[in-house]
C-alpha cells in the first residue's frame, strides 16, 4: 500500500473516527476499512466536514512540515 492510498484511507476513517488509523493494523485490514467507509460515505455531502484537524494529524505523524508543502 502508497503512502498516497493509506492516506486516503486515513481520511476516509478520520471522517468516520475523528482520529488516524493505528499504524499496527494490518494493510488487509486497512484496505477492508477503506472499502466500507467508502460506502458508507458515498453520497454524504457533509463528510468534508469532518476533515478538520486531519491535515495537521497526518503531516505530524510523518514528520511532514506544513510550510514545505508544495502548493
């Protein structure tokens, strides 16, 4: 799995959570994750909402400076 794809499935579960996923879980899992959340979001037009605080969560689990983002 990317870092790019377990991204994107970390904000679907931060959507769904309101934290990131455990870097213990297994990319099996992850991916079963990503599926089902997927679904269950689809169609939700306030799950963008939910997105606050994920930016910041990610970039500081991997040491990402939001300053030297590309833009």
């Amino acid at each position: 799995m990317t870092l790019e794809e377990r991204k994107w499935a970390n904000q679907l579960f931060w959507m769904v959570k309101g934290h990131l996923i455990p870097d213990s879980w297994p990319e099996s899992e992850i991916r079963i994750i990503e599926q089902s959340y997927f679904k269950r979001l689809w169609g939700n037009h306030e799950a963008l909402y939910h997105l606050e605080g994920f930016e910041e969560a990610w970039e500081k689990k991997h040491g990402i400076a939001s300053n030297t983002r590309p833009q």
